[in-house]
C-alpha cells in the first residue's frame, strides 16, 4: 500500500462541515492509515535525496509525490467583462442575482464562476434555468442554493443540504438524530460509524404540526450521497417533516435510516426523540 499524509491548515479536516462530522471522518482516514496534521501550514516543499520533502511547522515529511489542494480562483479575466459593464466581486467572481442574470441583464453566468455551489449538478441546474430564464420558457425561476446538495465523496460520504443544526437553533428548529451504530443496515454491512441528522422548523401558521417543515439534513454514511436526495426533495417542495415518517422505506435499506429519523419528531422511537437544535 501506499502511506499517505495529510497537512491541513485548518484546525480540524473538513472545516467547512459541523464538528461531528469532521470528527468521523478524522477518525476514518485515522483508520486507513493516514496521519494527519491539522492546524499546521504547509511552509515550502523541496527535493531532497531523490524523493521530495515537505516542510510543516517544524516537521520534516518524506514523500513520493505531493498533492496540493489549496482551492479554486474563477478565470474571468482578459475576457473584456468589465467593457460591457459584467460586474465581478473582489475574488473575480461575476456577480449575478437569483435569476442568473449579470450587471448586463440579457448576460446569464452560471457555474463556479459565478462563486455559488461549485459543484458539477449545481452547474447543471444553473444552466437549466439561465436558459429558461432568458428565453421565457422551459424551466424557470430562482436559483436556491438552500435546495442543492453538497457531497464529499469521503469513505464514508458526507451529505448535506439545507440548514445545520447550529443554523436552526436560531430559527426554532428541532433535530432528529440516529447513530448509525443504531441502524440494522450499518450493522449488518459493519459500517457503523457515522450518524443521520435531520432538521426540522416551524411553518407560519400550522408550526410544529405534523412535524413541522424539512430545513435540512447532514448525513455521513457510505451511502449518504444518495440517501440525501430523499431530504432534498421534501426541502425543495416544502414537505411536512410526516411525510419522510410516513413514506414506507424498505426494510433494511440504507434510506430506511431516513424514516426511523424522521418518526422521532412524533414521538419516541427506540429510545430517541427530536430535541430541540443546539440544546444536545
């Protein structure tokens, strides 16, 4: 096998995630063998001897190869935006609204280089609706980056979309959490580290009636990556919380995680109730 290590500046892998989700996958890539380094700044890399050596805050590390990942910068200049009057922000990124529309209005910019989800499907449905947009059919309407999931394809996947717990616990939300280490599939298939998270708010007049409205999910699971679509649909179409409890999930699928999360917003279900968000 090959060893692998892992410097990371932030103080924990992950850092955009909630902590508990960093924590699992800190404590997976641990298990594979990789040594990390967090909260340390990569300083300068040389060769040396033949092979390469990274130099870290003190510490002297032998590699083969390097692999830097230190973010994007959209490629917008030497293209003339700023003649026709295309507006972009202090980063190069140009500026639209909800409609995908530029300074320019019949000029529509979609994908990373707008600075909104940079991810390939969120470029995808940017471009559904720029189109739709500006030529008055089709697939119209307001680009929500609340609705578009985010995946990191880590062993286990991480999935989120929507409100985090610390962001609902501004908003009245609630919390439904079920530890994959409770969950007959994870451990039937031994992988049991991980957890199903859903959050749920109050609707304006009916609040928290059959369970209130989907705000979003956080799931780190093999399968999260497509177990999150379910909790994108019912966020996108402004489903009761029920909904996901009353939609009959095969048994045992990894998806029937969602419903056995979702029944604690009624009541008690093996132990678990949905609590209030940020009040653990």
């Amino acid at each position: 096998g090959t060893s692998v290590t892992l410097v990371e500046v932030a103080e924990r892998v992950l850092p955009a995630e909630e902590p508990d989700v960093s924590a699992v996958v800190a404590a997976a890539l641990a298990a594979d063998g990789v040594e990390l380094h967090t909260g340390v700044r990569l300083e300068r890399v040389e060769p040396r001897d033949g092979g390469i050596v990274a130099v870290a805050a003190g510490l002297e590390l032998s590699a083969e190869r390097v692999l830097v990942a230190a973010g994007r910068r959209p490629n917008s200049e030497g293209l003339g935006l700023e003649e026709v009057g295309i507006r972009t922000d202090a980063a190069g990124h140009i500026v639209v609204d909800d409609r995908l529309a530029t300074s320019v209005r019949p000029v529509r910019a979609v994908g990373d280089v707008t600075g909104r989800s940079a991810f390939t499907h969120a470029a995808d449905e940017m471009g559904r609706l720029a189109v739709g947009n500006a030529l008055r059919k089709g697939v119209r309407g307001r680009f929500r980056a609340e609705a578009v999931p985010v995946t990191i394809f880590t062993d286990p996947e991480v999935a989120r979309v929507g409100l985090t717990e610390a962001e609902a616990a501004t908003r009245g939300g609630r919390v439904a959490e079920l530890p994959l280490a409770e969950m007959d599939r994870a451990i039937t298939d031994g992988r049991t580290e991980g957890f199903i998270r859903l959050v749920a708010g109050p609707r304006r007049l009916t609040r928290n009636l059959f369970g209130g409205r989907v705000l979003g999910a956080t799931i780190v699971a093999p399968r999260a990556g497509e177990m999150i679509a379910e909790v994108v649909l019912a966020l996108r179409a402004g489903t009761f919380t029920g909904r996901l409890a009353q939609a009959v999930h095969a048994y045992p699928t990894w998806s029937y995680g969602i419903q056995k999360a979702a029944g604690q917003f009624f009541g008690e279900v093996e132990g678990r109730r949905a609590r209030r968000a940020g009040g653990r």
